[in-house]
C-alpha cells in the first residue's frame, strides 16, 4: 500500500464490533420493561435488528441521520403493535441505561491488528488519523467512552460521529467536515490524493469517499484486513 498523509477509519465492524453480551442484555431489558404485548426474547431481539437494519437503509440514503432516541421509541412502538403512547417515556434516562449496558459489556476491538495498525500509524510522525463513522443505537459520546477504554484515543487526532454533526455517510458533507478537520499545520498542502478512508460498507465509506475524490479501502467485509494498510 502506498503511504498516505491522512487515514479515516468507520469505526463499526472495521476497527470494532459488538460484545454479543450487549444485545442479549439489551433485550432482555426491553422484553422486561416495555413488553405490554408479551413479545417472545426472539420477538424483541427480531425488532431491534429490524429496526437497526431499515435506519441504517435510511440515514445511507437521505444523508441525514435518525438518533438514537427515536430509534429506541421505534423498537418500543414495535414491540407494543406500532402504539404511540409516549408521553411518560423519560428518553434520557433510557438511554442512560443503555450506556450502562453497553460500558458494562463493552465492545471489542474488531481483531487485534486494529490498535497495532493505529499504533504504527501514530508512531511514524507523519500522518494523522481520525473516526468517521455514522451511528444508531449507540451515540457519539457513547463511543468516545468506549474508544478510551479500549486504548484507541490517544491514536486518532480527532473523531466526527454522525449523531453529533446530523449528517451520515456517504452523504459528502460529513466527507468535506472530515477533510476542513484534518489538521492544515501538520498538512498544509495536503492533496485528496494523499487521504485515504478505511470501511467496511461500499456504500457508505468506499462510494461516499470515492465520491469526494479521495482513496477508499475496503476492509473485513471482503478479504482484506486493516494490516493490508502496512503491507
């Protein structure tokens, strides 16, 4: 691989996936609180991947991005056959559950290659990294938890979540935020050419980066890995 001045990785499924723990958790706290038609375990879980699955379609597609909360309320409409009885839902403190959840089963790295790859990035001195990633069940500041447990903070230079920002990839205003980031006193001169995103969706990061003329890897969801990067 040719070396590059920029590296922006998704972060989901290319540098990290879900601790399987996580979504059983999950389900099993919204069978027990929200379950007023007496869906089946299998039901909920069904919903959350159906759920998970159409807003993913759907952010790829308008470019915008539906948040967390509204994506709880969906699963929580769902389960109770589409009702819309809202009204004493307090989100927030939902959602804080969910953080708990996800904090006490945290995620995992993707392999092991991914903090060996960043690490080897960040040690050179002469490139600068970051996360673009689009999200849903799990926010931006959420994720910033769990990337500074997982030891990956101190390897990126800065990190654009789609919650944070209203915008989803391959929609090319989160790629041009990304690009107006990217440090111009180390890279002052820097060429698209000389950037590079890292994913594991054609759509969203290998069409979405093309688009703004830059180089595009896609990884693990094909026959590649991030080591190919040092290769």
């Amino acid at each position: 691989m040719p070396f590059y001045k920029h590296y922006s990785f998704d972060l989901w499924l290319t540098l990290i996936k879900s601790n399987p723990a996580f979504k059983t958790e999950r389900t099993k706290y919204f069978h027990a609180h929200y379950n007023s038609k007496k869906k089946s375990v299998d039901e909920v879980a069904l919903i959350f991947r159906q759920v998970d699955l159409m807003v993913n379609a759907i952010n790829e597609k308008t470019g915008k991005n539906i948040d967390a909360d509204e994506m709880y309320l969906m699963v929580i409409s769902i389960m109770n056959d589409y009702s819309t009885e809202f009204q004493g839902l307090d989100t927030a403190a939902l959602y804080l559950e969910m953080e708990i959840l996800l904090l006490n089963n945290m995620p995992l790295l993707y392999n092991s290659e991914s903090l060996s790859v960043l690490s080897e990035l960040k040690s050179s001195d002469r490139s600068t990294t970051n996360i673009l990633s689009n999200t849903g069940f799990i926010k931006g500041v959420t994720l910033r938890k769990v990337l500074e447990n997982l030891k990956l903070t101190d390897l990126l230079d800065f990190q654009l979540y789609s919650d944070e920002v209203r915008l989803s990839k391959p929609n090319p205003e989160f790629f041009k935020l990304m690009l107006d980031t990217i440090d111009q006193e180390k890279h002052p001169e820097i060429r698209l050419q000389e950037i590079i995103h890292i994913g594991d969706n054609p759509v969203a990061d290998v069409k979405g980066g093309k688009a703004m003329g830059i180089n595009t890897l896609l990884i693990n969801s094909n026959d590649l890995l991030i080591s190919h990067l040092l290769s």
